[in-house]
C-alpha cells in the first residue's frame, strides 16, 4: 500500500462510523465503476463497429436528436 493511502486510511480512522461508512461507501463504488469500465472496452468498441458499418451501408437514418 502507497504511503499517501496509508494516511488517509489513518485519519479516516478518527472519524465517526458513520463518516467512514459514506467514505467506505464511495471508494467500493468508485471501485466497482472502474472496473466496469475497464471491463466494458471491448463491447464497446464492437457496437461503435458495428454502428459505423450500418451507416456505411446505408442503414441508419437521420433523427432529430
């Protein structure tokens, strides 16, 4: 564990339980984003694929959004 973790881990161990839950509560979110982020690339690039050869055929239609 880096140093800076460390100490931000110490002090949040002075605050009430309730302030740790909320920052317990945010990390574990923040956690499970990123990983599915980190897990969603490669569906992601296939659909805009996908898209792009749509429209290069023709398939797709103009919307006023």
């Amino acid at each position: 564990m880096i140093d800076e973790l460390k100490k931000v881990i110490t002090q949040v161990e002075q605050l009430e339980i309730n302030e740790q839950q909320e920052i317990a509560k945010m990390l574990t979110e923040e956690i499970m984003w990123h990983s599915t982020l980190e897990n969603s690339q490669e569906k992601l690039q296939r659909l805009g694929e996908e898209a792009l050869n749509e429209h290069a055929l023709g398939n797709t239609k103009k919307s006023g959004w």
